[in-house]
C-alpha cells in the first residue's frame, strides 16, 4: 500500500491543473486539427483528475480508490 499525506494530493493537483491550463494554451497554438484535439482531450483529463483529488483533499478522505 502506498501513502500519501494530505499536502502531497494538494501538490499534486496543483501541478495537474497547471499542466492542463499550459495544454489549453498548446491547443490555442497547434495548426494541425488533430494535435489540437489531442491537447484539448488531455488538458480536459488533467483538470478531472486534479478536480477529485482537490475534492478528497479538502474533503479530508483517508481512502482514494485505485480502479
């Protein structure tokens, strides 16, 4: 099992969101149509994953299921 403490998730998710806002910025600048969709995909990714783990953190959680 591995750990994590609370300001760990927090880091975490900050630097997810950070990612995704600097993808959104990459899809603004891509020409070709296909890598724009990929970075808009994977930005739109990142901001789900560090908007739960933000949730659990704030929220106190002590369990995060890995599915």
């Amino acid at each position: 099992m591995q750990s994590f403490a609370r300001q760990e998730i927090v880091w975490a998710s900050k630097e997810m969101f950070e990612a995704s806002d600097r993808l959104k910025q990459a899809a603004k600048m891509a020409t070709a149509e296909i890598e724009r969709g990929l970075c808009l995909l994977r930005a739109e990714q990142l901001q789900s994953i560090a908007e739960r783990l933000s949730a659990a953190a704030e929220n106190g959680d002590r369990r995060i299921a890995v599915r």
